[in-house]
C-alpha cells in the first residue's frame, strides 16, 4: 500500500517513535530528515485518508487521527497563485456549525513540503482548528504530491502576496472564526511576513518555531558569511539550483558564495526580515510567540533576540538547549507520551497553548506566563542510554525573564595576558602568534543541526583541549573559579590583530567551560572578519559573542579560543598567513563577561 506520494505506507511502532525520541528529526550522512520523521508522516497521512492498513499505527496516534476522522474531513489540495502555479496544500476542515479559526501552516524548508509535520496539522485540528498546510513556492523534490510550483522566493514579497492568497482559499473553504499562522523554521519566517503585510490585517495570532528575525545577520554578520549554513540550505530544496531560484536570487546566492556585492546581499535579506516590520506588526497588535536554540546554526539566537524586543504586543519567547528545530521536532512529527523523556513536548504543548488563548479563547497559562523563558544550557539530569549516551530524566532548568535583557544583572571583565591567562588586571606590550587559514578541533559543532541536537537530547559535545593545534589557536584560561559563574547575556570580546601578510583577518572567539578533568564543553561563539588592515599595522576590534545562559560550575575554569577558520563560516585571509594578537596601553584586549 502506497501513500498519496506514491512511498510505501510502513508500520509505526514504539521503536519508530523512540528513533525519533532517541535521535531527533535531523538524520542520516550530511543534511536530510530522519526516515523515522517521514515513516510516520507518510503512515498519518494514509491513515486520516482511511486507507492504511489495521495497525499501522500506535495506540495513541490511532485514537488521534480516529478523533480527526470524526470531527472532520481531510483533503489535498492544489491552491492557485497564477494560471501557471499552484501550491500544494493538506486541508481538514471541522464539521462544525459554529464558525472555527484556522491555522495556516507554511512548510519548512525542506524536500518533503508539508509532509513531515503530519501529527502537527492532526493536533491542531484535534484541539478544534480547521488547518491548512501548504509547501511555500518552489520547495519540494519533483513528483510529490507535496512539492509546490515556481522559483523559491526566499520569504520575499512573492511569498508574502502568496500567503494572502492562502487567506483567501481558507476563507472560501472554512469560513474561519480567526486566521492564526504557525510556522518552524521557513515556515516562521513566511508566518510573521504574512502577517505583517497582509493588506486586510487578517492574522490574529503567530507561533514562530525555531524562528529568525533577521535574515540579514543570519546570512553575514560581523563582516562574516555564514557559507555553510547557506550551502546546506541550497541542496535540501529538492532540486538543482537552476531549477529552484529564478536568475535574480541565483545572482544574489553567487555573490553571496563570492564574497561581492554584500551591500546588495544586505539588501536582499533585509527585506526578508520581520524585523524590518515590526512597526506594522506591532500597529496591528499581533500576538507573537517566538522560540530559538542557544547553538543555533542557521538564525542565530542574538538576532532573533533583538527582533523579538522590538515588539510591543503581547510576545513570549522561548531559549531552549540544542539547534535548529531539535526542541518542536518530536511534538511535531508524532512522539507520544509514553516513548518522551520528561519536558521532550514541551516546546510544542507551549506553542498550542498561545494559539489556543489567542485563537480559541482559552482561559489558559498564557497571561500569566513570563515575556521570556530562558533554558539554562546542560542542567538537565540524565542517566545512561541502552546502545549508549545518555537520557534526560529531568529536563533542564528554565529561569523566567520580564525581558531579555533582565538576565544580566552585572560584567566581570578578563584580561588577556601574553602567558595564556585570563586576569582581573589588565596586562598590555604583549603579542602572540598563530597560524591562519586552518580548522582546528575547537569548533562550534562537528554537524549543523546535529551536534545540536544532540545537546537537547542530553549528549552535549565534548571537546578536548589539550588536543588544540595550539599552532592554529590561541587559548586564555582562568584558574578555577570558586563557586563558578552564572553566564547569562552577550560576552564581549576586544583585542588587537595584526596580519603582516594580508590585508584582511578572520577571527572566531569561542568561550569554553573546562572540567578539573581537562574536558571542556562549549559555551558560545562568533566570529569577526576584520578588512582592509595595512601590512604591519595594528587595528583594535571588538564584537559581541552570541548570548547564552550557562551555569559555570564550582571549581571549572573559563577558556577563550581564537582561531581564524570554522566550518559554519568563510575564511578571509591569507592560508598559512601568521596573525598577531596584541594588547596596546588603553585598548587593553579583555573579554566583559555578563552575569545573572
């Protein structure tokens, strides 16, 4: 038996959700969804359709799309835009008498489409929405029922003025109550655009899963494309790039790759930023739910943060361990109750509970919730996992905030010294030296959205420093810290470079948190590329890190690398340049630790 993409319906059992429990949404060599993700999917969908086998499903999804089946009717859809293209859609429609709200659903970005979010559109309407999932224009592998037409727009206007006309089709179809959106990742984006732009201000509420507020910075910060990011995004459309991107997005890619025109690679990705309307959404006073990782690889939290703090409706967001769409992936593709470890649905059970209040009515948890609620990284407990690493049987501690900013209550400056210390004194006249253009060991992740995730599964990275190529690094390190540090906010980092052999250095901080055994885990990072130096010269610079939450522990001591190479990231410099570190009298290199 096959499902209305032609895959094979398979049976979902307890192990199949207890891979996606274990392992996560993100699976597989390189960069591709867990075939337990879409085994599932491709079951709920054949199901709700009445055409999957007896006992393709667990007890619990089958009392959820046997509940669905009763109070509605499903339907795939192909929603037009032009008389050349359509949308794919998936539609349930409440058989109710009384006027229901809708949630519209833009796909991730990703080959499948709507597919992979199955369980997702089957609670929504099994707490009472009509929805609608529909895959953005251009996403999806060729021949899937859930692969849309067109060039991808990025979140740009086209998808804006597409989202109105989902609007539309769902008006004709439901006669909603309410229009809400819900979006993860590119689906996030798309809800916020849609929502700030839609000309009759029809959305009444927003939950923006693993969510970016501006993709400008998300693309190229601090003078530094993050090139990996970009790459993987490009190859997990479903397509070649010349059949996915129209020549104007292929151009702006190209430079992007390039390195040129960044001025217009600005551009474009303001413009495909909520951010750069919040002054819409907050005229319109749309409810806005917000969540991000502290290891995010593709919308890094600070940008996300700064966005979510210009809004003036009512707003909640959400800091939680882990990557990219780690923490809504199990609520949204199927894990059950019984196979979760303790907190695992949170994220999702949350984002229900702001749309049910702001859609439905609910007199629920919402209003008494905080602005901001801040998982604090690696407090969870766990114990071992049969086939090994560990499991949560506590999850971590969440600390609640009137504002982001709230979480850093005072700084405590560490002074780089020439001897590898970090100092309560300033200390200036030294240099030190390190070979340019090499990845080294300390890295920010081995695998985007991987090593992440496995964070939020309990399984932090470890890293080992005294393994650093010291010779393509340079480390500072406290002594231990009595009674440790409680890190919350934006480290700041300053220090002098000098490149005698090219006129340009990139610079990645990252902050460790060493063990009295010698192993470390990560804090956080950000890198910093410094342009048009002059042979010789020396140029002081300072950036922020991105923010964290993290308990320094009693007795651990706090490091700082800087190398000149990361895998997220392009290198500009010289290979095998060397890179001078300095501390010049009254621009002493010091990192402002923030505390809370």
């Amino acid at each position: 038996m096959t499902t209305a993409d032609g895959e094979p319906v398979v049976s979902v059992t307890d192990a199949t959700l207890a891979d996606i429990a274990t392992h996560g949404i993100w699976r597989g060599a390189g960069f591709d969804i867990n075939p337990s993700v879409l085994a599932v999917a491709r079951a709920l969908l054949a199901a709700v359709q009445g055409s999957a086998p007896a006992g393709a499903l667990p007890g619990e999804l089958q009392e959820l799309v046997a509940g669905v089946r009763r109070r509605a009717e499903v339907t795939l859809q192909r929603v037009p835009m032009t008389e050349d293209i359509s949308l794919s859609a998936f539609a349930i429609r409440q058989n109710a008498a009384e006027p229901r709200p809708v949630v519209i659903v833009p796909a991730g970005w990703n080959p499948y489409g709507w597919l992979p979010f199955m369980a997702g559109y089957l609670s929504l309407a099994a707490r009472g929405y009509h929805v609608l999932a529909y895959t953005p224009r251009g996403i999806g592998k060729p021949g899937l029922v859930s692969t849309s037409e067109g060039f991808i727009d990025v979140a740009g206007p086209v998808d804006w003025a597409d989202g109105s006309k989902v609007i539309d089709h769902a008006q004709a179809q439901f006669a909603p109550g309410k229009v809400g959106f819900m979006g993860l990742s590119y689906g996030s984006g798309i809800s916020q655009l849609v929502a700030a732009h839609d000309q009759e201000g029809r959305v009444a509420a927003v939950a923006a899963l693993s969510t970016w507020g501006n993709l400008a910075t998300s693309l190229y910060d601090n003078g530094t494309r993050h090139e990996e990011a970009v790459r993987k995004l490009i190859e997990f459309t479903g397509g070649a790039e010349e059949e996915k991107f129209d020549e104007r997005t292929r151009r702006i890619l190209q430079d992007f790759r390039d390195g040129r025109n960044m001025e217009g690679v600005v551009a474009w990705g303001t413009e495909r930023s909520p951010e750069t309307y919040v002054e819409s959404t907050n005229a319109r006073g749309i409810p806005t739910f917000y969540s991000n990782t502290w290891h995010e690889s593709l919308f890094p939290a600070g940008e996300a943060i700064a966005a979510f703090d210009k809004l003036t409706t009512p707003k909640h967001l959400n800091l939680w361990i882990g990557d990219h769409g780690a923490p809504e992936g199990a609520g949204i593709t199927g894990v059950v109750t019984g196979v979760a470890f303790p907190g695992l649905l949170t994220p999702m059970r949350e984002a229900y509970a702001w749309l049910d209040h702001h859609l439905l009515g609910d007199a629920n948890e919402v209003p008494d919730w905080p602005v901001v609620s801040s998982q604090v990284m690696f407090t969870y407990e766990t114990a071992p996992a049969l086939g090994g690493g560990r499991r949560i049987t506590a999850p971590a501690r969440r600390e609640p905030l009137a504002s982001w900013a709230d979480a850093t209550t005072g700084t405590e400056d560490w002074h780089l010294h020439g001897d590898g210390a970090l100092s309560d004194k300033p200390s200036t006249g030294w240099s030190r030296d390190f070979t340019a253009g090499h990845e080294t060991t300390a890295t920010a992740m081995d695998d985007i959205m991987k090593t992440g995730q496995k964070e939020w599964f309990g399984n932090p990275k470890t890293y080992d420093p005294a393994g650093f190529e010291r010779s393509q690094l340079l480390v500072w390190s406290t002594e231990a810290l009595a009674g440790g540090r409680r890190i919350r906010g934006t480290a700041h980092l300053q220090l002098t470079v000098r490149a005698p052999e090219a006129d340009a250095a990139t610079l990645v901080a990252y902050l460790f948190d060493i063990a009295p055994d010698g192993s470390a885990r990560i804090i956080t990072h950000e890198p910093f590329t410094a342009t048009g130096l002059s042979a010789g010269t020396d140029r002081t610079v300072g950036w922020k890190l991105q923010p964290t939450a993290y308990d320094l522990p009693d007795g651990h001591r706090l490091a700082l690398v800087v190398n000149s190479r990361d895998q997220l990231y392009a290198f500009t410099g010289t290979q095998d340049s060397t890179t001078t570190i300095t501390s010049p009298a009254g621009e002493e290199a010091v990192l402002e630790l923030p505390l809370g």
